[in-house]
DNA sequence: GGTTGCATGTAAATGGTTACATGATTGT
DNA sequence: ACAATCATGTAACCATTTACATGCAACC
C-alpha cells in the first residue's frame, strides 16, 4: 500500500491533518497495521490534493501552529474503492526479527537473550497498545475485528518466543567475541570456519 | 533489512548463486522471513563483490546455463555479524491485508467474502510449504526456530480468519455497487456519505 | 509448438526514510 | 533552560519492484 491509499484511507475514517494521519497509524485506529512517516504524508497529501481526491481548508488555532485539514471527496472515496478492491497478491510476511535470530547460532549468548528480550519487550509494548486503545469502541465493528487480528498475531508472537526464549540462548555461540564462527558443542558445524564450505 | 545484507545471510548458511539465492527466500530455508526479487538480488552481489564480502567463482554445466557461485569471506561475515548485531527496531507490522478488510463495510458482500477467501488461501499455501520443506531438518537448531516461529503465525492468521470470517462478510456493504457508500443497517454510519463528516 | 525451469542482468519508474529547516508553546 | 508536543514541509539518499532482454533445455 502506498502512502496516498494509506492517507486515503485515514481520511474515509475522518478528516484529519497529515500530522493527525500519522498518529492513527502510529497509536491510533491503524495502529496494528502500518507506518508511515511524515516525508511520505505530506508529498502524498499534495498529490491527492491536485487529483481532487481530497480538498483541504485551513483552521487556525490559537497557540498552537495552523492546521491543514484534508477532507476526502466523492472521486476520493472511488478512487480509494477502486485501489482496494483490486485483486490483491498474498499478504508477504518480513520479519526483520527473524532473520536476525535466525543466525543466534553465531552470535555471543548475552546478545541472544538480550535481543530476545527486547523483541518480547516491544511486541508486549504494542499489544498494550492496541488494548488501552480507546478509539476502537466508537469506530465500526470491522475496525474492532482488525485490531483484534492484531491483537491475536502479537499474543502469538509474544508466547511464542517466551516459550523458546531459553532454547534460542542455549544455542547461541557462547563466546564474547562473535565473529569467529557458529556455536560450538550443540550445533553440527553448520557451515565451515571462514575458508568456504565444501 | 536490505538485499546485501540477505544475501550475506544466504551465503552463510551455504554458498549460492543469485538464482539459488532467491529461491532460498521463495521455497527454501528463508521462506517465512522475507522476499526479495532478483532486480534487488544481482545488483546487491555485485556490491558485495566489490567489496570484497563475497567471492565468486563460474561453474559450468551442461545443457544449463553457466552459473556463478558465491562465497562468503571472512571480511564479509565479519560484516554480517555486525549488521544484525546493531541494536534492533522494533519489528513493523505491515498487513495490506488488514488495511483492506477494515474497510469491508464499504464493500460488496461478494468482495469480502471472496477477499477472506483468498487470503486464507494464501496463508494456507504458504503454511503447507514451510511443512513440507524438508531443508529444515538439515539445517541447525536455530532455523527450525524460525520455520515454527512462521508456522505459529500463519496458523494464528488463518484460524482467526475463519473464526472471523461470517462476522466480517455480515458487515459488508451488502450492495452490488460499492461506490456509494458503507454498509447500512448493521453499522452505525461510521462516516457522513459525500459532503464531510461533523 | 508452448510453457516451465534454469540463469543473469539492466533500466526505468516508483516510492520511501532520514535528516534538515522552522517556530511556538507547555511542562520539568 | 531543556525537552517534548504540535505542525508543515523539502531534499538528498537509498532501495526496491517491474519489466525488459536473452537463451537453452526439458517436458507436455
């Protein structure tokens, strides 16, 4: 999804700032869904604005900077349609997470258990998240089934790694300095020292 | 996580072409981590060559074309080593999915429930393919971790979407045409139909 | 004869993140 | 005083996807 469809999207939910778009992705309705930033935001916001997808009125506020707030338009509202209804490829799973500790095996056991702990860490960080959020009870009920979605993948997440937390450091390399080779003892040597395998 | 780095991490586990590489992440080991496509693959190798992370050698075979094999250096996992052992991020969820099924109440019955069906589909295709892949058993300890880790998630994904599923397809819109507007009747018009909500 | 798999690569289009620039106000 | 929140925007950099180009072999 790019950043016009996402900024689409918050707007279908409500008129809002582009600084107010990325708090719905960042604590907010979206929260459980996406990032975005604000070098995406702003341009994206722009170009919908000169598609007449979205038209934009300026509300002044005292102490605080003026506001540009968006408000989607009947073409918005097709476009944005017409963009998700399109047949859509297979959700991709990117785990950065994993693929790091996926090479615990050559990385010294302190860095194991602390990578480990702060992953659980930021995962439990976002589930409370996702329950304290109080903006899903006055949205629709499909938004509430999208943050419960969120809320199952994270529990999942989270148990998951409680329960191998212990075998993930017990196969770590053990050794303070990581760059010499895989852990030695519980692993067969998966690939050889530094000359190249086979 | 970008390709160079993939690719170091492929080629610590064995040495692979580009092609082997990409079907690593496609069907192999590093299926349930991250895509990447050859466009980001070659050029990617060509970096690292030059930067003398990786060696390569030509192999030829008969009746296929010529391949090129690369190895890992020592400089290059040394280089490996420490890319993933920078201090995380927080792992970001990002689901196409999710963004498009909270907006079921804006469209047709038929779509969401052919859209569900779908991604159950695809969920249940990627899952039978991190079971029936046979690399793991010959891999360390670690990659198995992943595999499950991947396996957890899908089944998570799936089960919730079933569980979910008639809820959601109730919600739709329920309208032939879904340019007009959110579902009636069971939702409580989560936004005003054209002129801008409040 | 057409498609799939093996195999490498380039180029164009796209689009995103990060960092910078600016500035007022509120809280510590 | 200093940090954080509110608020918008630009530009440089980085990277990725997609499509194109090429070619042989095996299978249906």
């Amino acid at each position: 999804m790019d950043a016009k469809t996402l900024c689409l999207g918050a707007l279908m939910h409500e008129d809002a700032s582009g600084y107010e778009i990325r708090k719905l992705f960042e604590d907010g309705l979206f929260s459980a869904i996406h990032d975005v930033s604000f070098g995406s935001i702003y341009p994206a916001l722009t170009v919908l604005l000169e598609r007449d997808w979205v038209t934009c009125r300026v509300a002044e506020q005292n102490g605080r900077p003026d506001k540009k707030i968006y408000s989607i338009t009947p073409t918005g509202r097709e476009a944005f349609l017409d963009a998700i209804s399109a047949p859509p490829a297979p959700d991709k799973m990117r785990s950065e997470m994993l693929f790091i500790l996926s090479f615990g095996d050559y990385l010294p056991r302190a860095d194991v258990s602390a990578l480990v702990d702060r992953y659980i860490e930021s995962y439990a960080a976002k589930l409370e998240a996702l329950q304290s959020c109080t903006c899903i009870e006055e949205a629709p009920p499909v938004r509430k089934f999208v943050n419960d979605f969120g809320l199952a993948m994270y529990e999942t997440a989270i148990s998951f790694l409680r329960r191998h937390r212990d075998d993930l450091v017990l196969q770590a390399s053990g050794e303070a300095n990581s760059n010499d080779g895989p852990a030695r003892g519980s692993n067969p040597a998966p690939v050889a020292a530094a000359g190249g395998p086979s």
